[in-house]
C-alpha cells in the first residue's frame, strides 16, 4: 500500500484494498519478523474457511537454534484461537519441512500456501511434499498482488 492514502473508485468504495491472500500472507511474512534466528526469519499465518484469521506465529529458539526451534508452522497451530483447523489454509513464509507437514496434515489444514521454497532439494522437504501429495492436500507458491506494505505505526 506504500502509504498512500484511500482512494474512492467510481461507485464510492476503495481502489486500493488490500487483496486477502495478500493481507495473509503479509500476515505471516509480519510474524516472521518476531523470529530471534539471525539465519532464518519464518512465520506463519492460518486461515479458516470464513478468511478470517485462525493463528499467526513466528519461528523462536534459545540460545542454540537446532536444538531448540519451534517452527512457525507449531507454533500456529498450538497457538491457534478457534477449536480446531479442520479445512483452514495456512500462509508460510518458507516451505514446511516434514516435521510441519506432519502437523499440518494432523490438524485437517485443506491447502499450503507458501512464499520461499528456499530448501526444496532437502530431503525434509522432499519428504513433506511426498506427505502433501499423499494427504492431497494442494501446495502453492504464493503470488501477490502487491510487493510492498508500508505500516505506520504512528498516527500523521
């Protein structure tokens, strides 16, 4: 949105809304910048089938990342505020890796949307792409409408 302010179109509403899936993803690509990792920032946002937000959370660590992460992806879905995930999308910054992919099929998610699929000749992610296709369960790499969001977080 850049910070430009609210246009009307001809009829009065906005022209430049935010799309969901790209408030969605923005959504987690948000939550991502929560994450402590100097390597990599992973966050994590589900969907229900309302398109309203069920759970957003970042990747956490301490002190050493590998022995102690907790993916973006549980941290969602223990995170989640609805009873359960059954048919809702989650928006992932970075492709799940099979761990996540496990949970994510657990919890009866319907689709994965992704943005980065930076590890996609790792076995983890060979495996959870076996798993999705398996669960058929849809995987898509994300492509937004806008590239930028700009927030203010201070009134003008």
């Amino acid at each position: 949105m850049a910070g430009k302010p609210a246009q009307p179109n001809d009829n009065g509403a906005r022209k430049d809304f935010m799309e969901p899936e790209d408030f969605f993803m923005a959504a987690a690509v948000l939550s991502a910048r929560r994450s402590r990792d100097p390597s990599t920032q992973v966050g994590a946002c589900i969907v229900n089938q309302d398109k309203k937000v069920a759970a957003a959370a970042a990747e956490t660590k301490l002190d050493t990342k590998y022995i102690y992460v907790c993916h973006a992806e549980l941290n969602a879905i223990m995170n989640k505020n609805s009873a359960d995930l059954k048919g809702c999308s989650i928006y992932v910054t970075l492709f799940p890796c099979n761990e996540c992919a496990k949970l994510i099929i657990q919890a009866g998610m319907k689709e994965v949307v992704y943005l980065c699929d930076k590890y996609h000749g790792s076995l983890e992610t060979q495996a959870a792409k076996r798993m999705f296709k398996q669960a058929k369960i849809p995987c898509r790499e994300f492509l937004p409408k806008e590239t930028e969001v700009v927030l203010k977080l201070k009134s003008p």
